[in-house]
C-alpha cells in the first residue's frame, strides 16, 4: 500500500512539474495558451502572475519529492509529513480551483486526482 501512495505522489509532483513549465516557461505559445483557454494579449498580461504560479506549482512538487525519497530511505514518519505536505496543498488547490471557477472542473479534476488518491493511500498505509 505504501508503494502505491508513494507512486500517486510521484504522479502528482510530475504533473505539477508539467504544470510549471507550462505557467512559467511557455505561457505565452500556442499549445499552452489552447490548454488554458487564453489569447495571445491575456497571456502577455498574465505572464508575470503565471511564471510566479508555476514555480508554486514546482515548490509542491519538490516538497513531494523529497517526502518519497525521505519514505524510501526509510524516514518514515518525516517523509510521510512531507509528502501530506505537498499532496495535500496539491488537492487543497484543486478544491479551491473547482469553487472558485467551476467552468474549470476538468482542470481541477486533472490536477486534484493524483493527490486524492495518494493522500488516501498514504492514509490507509499508515494506519493498516
């Protein structure tokens, strides 16, 4: 059970990873703005706010990361903290995605189902 937690976090950080390179390297070209639903005039205006988004985006992912690792060398308990820690703001965004704007539900469902189901993993694994 902890192999598949740790494999749904590691899911979750590398689409996040993807997420960051959108928002902060490639805002502004076609294939990232059609993902967004943006023009070629938001995405300039919006720049700025994405790039700072994505790196956001890459902080969870590392946070995420460095649980796994932490799990795998046998930290246990910290990696485990780490991990909620980054999963858990991953899935909490995605939340306050799908509230915020529900015209943006596949965005949110895409970017929460990988935290979801690691975070429940987790939970059973360490609790079985």
């Amino acid at each position: 059970m902890i192999t598949a937690a740790l494999i749904f976090a590691a899911l979750a950080a590398l689409l996040h990873v993807y997420i960051f390179t959108m928002e902060s390297l490639t805002w502004t070209s076609p294939r990232t703005r059609a993902a967004f639903g943006t023009t070629p005039e938001e995405a300039e205006t919006t720049k700025l706010l994405a790039f700072n988004q994505g790196f956001y985006n890459l902080f969870l992912a590392i946070v995420a990361g460095i649980g796994i690792a932490g799990v795998a060398l046998g930290h246990k308990a910290v990696g485990a903290v780490l991990i909620f820690a980054g999963v858990g703001s991953m899935a909490a965004a995605a939340v306050v995605l799908l509230l915020s704007a529900p015209d943006k539900a596949r965005a949110a469902l895409t970017q929460g189902t990988f935290p979801a189901i690691a975070i429940v993993l987790l939970v059973l694994a360490l609790t079985l």
